[in-house]
C-alpha cells in the first residue's frame, strides 16, 4: 500500500529567517513552526511522510533545511540553490547537507526567468537531473512560463514540479490565462502540478471554500492526469485562511471528484510524490555528495 505524502509544506523560525513575501497581511505567521508542531496535524490526517520546502533564498536555510529533515517524518526536502547564477548555485550543491534533499528552488516572484536557457544554466539543469533532483517552481506570467516551456525542451530528463496549481485566480473566481498555461505546461510530459494553494490566493481569497478549488483542480486533473498529481498543504501558509485538517480533507475531496478510482487516488496522496521525487531513492544513489565547498 502506498503512502500518504503531504508533498508540501515548511518550517520555520519567524525571528531568524528572512521572508520577503511576508507583510502585514500575514500576523498568523509571524511565529515558529516546527515539527512538534506539525506532527499531530499529521497523525491526525492519516499522513505517512512529507516533503519540507524551502521557504527563505539564503545558504543558512539549506542548514536548517537539514536540522528539520532529521524528523522522522520528512521523506524529503526541497532545498535553495540560487539558480539565477549556476556558479554559486553549484557550489551551494556542493556544500549543503544532501541528506533527504530530492529537489531545489529558488523563490522567483515575477522575475522573467530569461536566463534559465543560457549555457550556463541549461548546463546547471542538467547536473541537477543527473544527481536526480526535481526543480520545484511557482510561474505566474506568461514569461515564466515560457521560459519554463523552453527548459523543458532543452533538458527533458529534468523534472519539474509547479507549486500550487499554477497560481491559479481563484480568489477572483478567474480563469484565464491560468488554463491555458496549465494546459501548455500538461503537454511537456516532464512536468508536474501540486494540487496546493499558494500565499497570493490566500493573501486575497475572501474565506477558504472547497467549492471555489472544484473547476482548477477539474482542468488540471484533466490535462496532467494523477500520474503528474501531488497533493500539498503548504503549512503553515494555509494558516492565513483554513487549518490543516479541513484544508487536507479538502483537497482530497477535490481531487477525488476528478478521479473517482482508488489506484488514481492513491498516486494524488502518494504516488506520484513518491516517484516525482524519488522518495523511495536512498541519498547515497542520487549523486549528492557533502563536499567541503571550493
């Protein structure tokens, strides 16, 4: 029997990690959230094991990222790499803890990502998919999305994961261009969607409501299919406007209204995480070595 993979989710010390994305919009989380925390949520939930995102573009993250991948319950962890500039992003890759790490991610905002396809960036992708990792991104314009199509392309072994449906306009009851990115995104079979929500829909989402998720996650379970479906949290971001519990129940409910079968359910809470990310992969095959950096 698969497991139950929250593939979403951080962890954090308000004090200590720098968080831009962060204003006063968002009080609920100005506090610490740690695993003692989330554990209970989890057990609560029926969740197996999780993957910890990285949440703040600095190296001391990465080192952190490691402390909290010791909880048993993390099966792996998406760590920083300042992929805009591959000379430090390798040596980052050198330096940082490999342990559990089965993808990277930089936070990118609304930069256009116009040099993901130089020489030296296509040439950082591909060492990121030898060693086995996926590259976890949240596009939101036409420009990012583009440039991911266009990487894509160039590194097809790369796997990559959109965070949070794509940043979907639910909070305005939206729908383009969001579907047809989606659905451009769909026709590279090297890219996968987390059926997540992510800070911009919660920041301006008037109240959580399962019903308002129904078309979006329909259109993605259409055009990705389970196979290229992951369910995600994204505590405690959630926090902003639902609680875990509810939020969880509420996405698999979703989902299972696009997927009706028991074998496509079970990739959305596990499968498809597990094989994305490598989870059942132990680290030493990867290729991530903890070399003393240059």
């Amino acid at each position: 029997m698969s497991r139950t993979i929250d593939s979403h989710h951080h962890l954090w010390r308000a004090g200590v990690q720098k968080h831009p994305w962060r204003n006063e919009a968002h009080g609920t989380l100005e506090a610490d959230f740690g695993p003692q925390d989330l554990e209970p949520e989890l057990r609560s939930a029926n969740i197996d094991a999780t993957v910890l995102m990285q949440s703040a573009d600095e190296p001391a993250e990465n080192d952190r990222l490691a402390e909290y991948a010791k909880a048993h319950f993390v099966a792996g962890v998406v760590a920083w790499l300042p992929l805009s500039d591959p000379e430090a992003a390798l040596h980052e890759l050198r330096r940082m803890h490999p342990h559990k790490v089965c993808g990277v991610r930089a936070l990118i905002g609304r930069d256009s990502l116009a040099w993901l396809t130089n020489e030296e960036s296509l040439a950082l992708f591909r060492e990121i998919a030898q060693r086995n990792l996926a590259w976890d991104v949240v596009p939101v314009t036409s420009e990012q999305i583009s440039a991911i199509l266009k990487l894509a392309v160039a590194v097809p072994e790369l796997r990559i994961v959109v965070d949070h449906l794509g940043r979907p306009p639910v909070d305005v009851r939206g729908w383009q261009p969001w579907a047809d990115h989606l659905k451009a995104l769909a026709a590279c079979p090297s890219v996968a969607v987390k059926v997540s929500v992510g800070i911009d829909v919660l920041t301006s989402w008037d109240s959580w409501k399962r019903e308002d998720l129904i078309p979006y996650v329909r259109w993605a379970g259409e055009h990705f299919g389970a196979s290229r479906l992951m369910l995600g949290s994204n505590w405690p971001v959630i926090l902003l406007k639902s609680d875990y519990q509810r939020a969880w129940q509420d996405l698999l409910s979703a989902v299972r209204e696009t997927f009706p079968g028991e074998a496509e359910q079970a990739l959305l809470r596990g499968g498809t995480a597990e094989k994305w990310y490598g989870l059942s992969v132990p680290t030493a095959a990867r290729g991530v070595e903890h070399l003393p950096a240059s």
